[in-house]
C-alpha cells in the first residue's frame, strides 16, 4: 500500500507516526518522489522480509524504530532506532525485520 496524499507539508511532523503496522505486512507511505530520488516510509510487522535485489542507486535506510538485519553484498548488518545505513549502488542486499521496525529509505538518482 502506497500513500502520497495527505503528506503534511510546511509544518513539524513526527516521520514514524505516518505509517502504521500492518499483521503480517510491510506497509509503505511515499513522502516525496522526484525524478532525482524518493523517500518512502515503511513498517514491517516483526519476521517480514524484502528478497536480495540490486538497485542502481545509492541509498539510505535511516532506523525509526525497532530493529532490521540487512545483508548487502556479504556483509551483515543490524541497526536499530536513531541508526541509519548506507545501501551502495549496484551491491545486492536483502533486510529482515528482527522486531516489527519502521524506516525512511531515501534513494537519490543524480
């Protein structure tokens, strides 16, 4: 699930509280989505995973709660709330929810 709507502009706003959990889900909310990069909140329910894959851009996942377990290229990595990981362009990498978790993936293009 996708929501770009009713995204609060010009004003404070707490990043976690703009997506809720779903049972058994990841539920995502689209902020911004330019043709140079995207930020998109997500919560994975505790066990909910993302399959290896590539991406043609660097990219971020800053933690807003819980924990995840990324793998990029052969490297393994937790993080947990306040911490933030740097995805390299073009190096496969995979994430699992270690406990229900939110984050902001920010992806620049240019």
């Amino acid at each position: 699930m996708t929501d770009t709507q009713n995204t609060p502009m010009a004003e404070a706003f707490s990043l976690k509280d703009l997506v809720q959990y779903g049972n058994g889900a990841v539920v995502s909310r689209t902020l911004i989505k330019q043709p140079t990069g995207t930020m998109t909140l997500f919560a994975f329910d505790k066990g909910q995973e993302l399959s290896e894959h590539t991406a043609p851009f660097d990219a971020t996942v800053q933690v807003l709660e819980g924990e995840v377990e990324l793998v990029i290229g052969e490297k393994s990595v937790r993080a947990s709330e306040n911490q933030t990981v740097i995805m390299p362009a073009n190096i496969p990498h995979a994430l699992k929810a270690v406990t229900r978790f939110k984050m902001l993936l920010t992806m620049i293009r240019s």
